[in-house]
C-alpha cells in the first residue's frame, strides 16, 4: 500500500477511535480550599478508581457507606451520577445529608460532573 494512502487510512481510523473515546469519557471536576482540578474518566467508573489514580482531596475509610468519609456537595452534574445505593440513601437519610450531598464510595459517574469537597 502506498505510504501516504497507509497514513491517511490509520490517521482516519485514529480520529474515529479518538471520537468514539471521548464519547465514553465524562469530566469530572473537584474543588476543595486548596484544590481545583478536572480529570477526565471513562463513563461507568467510581470515584475510588479515580482517586486510585490520582492524587484528589477525596478520602475513603470503609468503602461501604458506613462511614460518611467521603461526601461530597454535587455542584453540578447530579444526573450523570448513578443512582444511590440502599446502603448510601440509608445513611444519608441518617445524617440529614442534603439532597445535593453523596458518598463518593458509592458513585459511578455517567457524565460530567462538578463536585465540591469541604476541609483542607
């Protein structure tokens, strides 16, 4: 095959890959005091595996919704969060959490989104 036809067919077939990888991508910003960041992460994925490969103000303990370690405030971006756990809706309703409020342990991220963190 012609040299430039080869780099012309991988280029095509790399933009296609590449648009069809951000489709699957959401943005996921966190703010805290000191922290304001955006990362980007493949739809379906938690929280814990961004923070596993990230270094994020978000804390975990128990991973179980027993804890409330890691609530967050959802700025923005409610909707593309999976739905809450029984476990997670539990405890919430337990602390009088607000509705804008949710245990990243137990989210998955759907879409974008803008959380924000309190403390430090």
């Amino acid at each position: 095959m012609n040299p430039v036809v080869a780099a012309k067919v991988r280029g095509t077939v790399f933009r296609n890959k590449l648009v069809h990888t951000m489709k699957n991508q959401s943005q996921v910003t966190i703010n805290a005091a000191k922290f304001s960041r955006t990362f980007t992460i493949r739809k379906g994925l938690g929280f814990q595996a961004l923070s596993a490969k990230n270094e994020t103000p978000i804390e975990y303990d128990c991973r179980e919704a027993d804890c409330g370690v890691c609530i967050v405030r959802v700025i923005s971006g409610m909707n593309n969060l999976s739905a809450k756990t029984e476990s997670e809706d539990a405890f919430l309703q337990a602390m009088r959490a607000d509705e804008d409020e949710r245990l990243t342990c137990q989210c998955r991220i759907m879409g974008d989104v803008v959380v924000e963190v309190e403390g430090d």
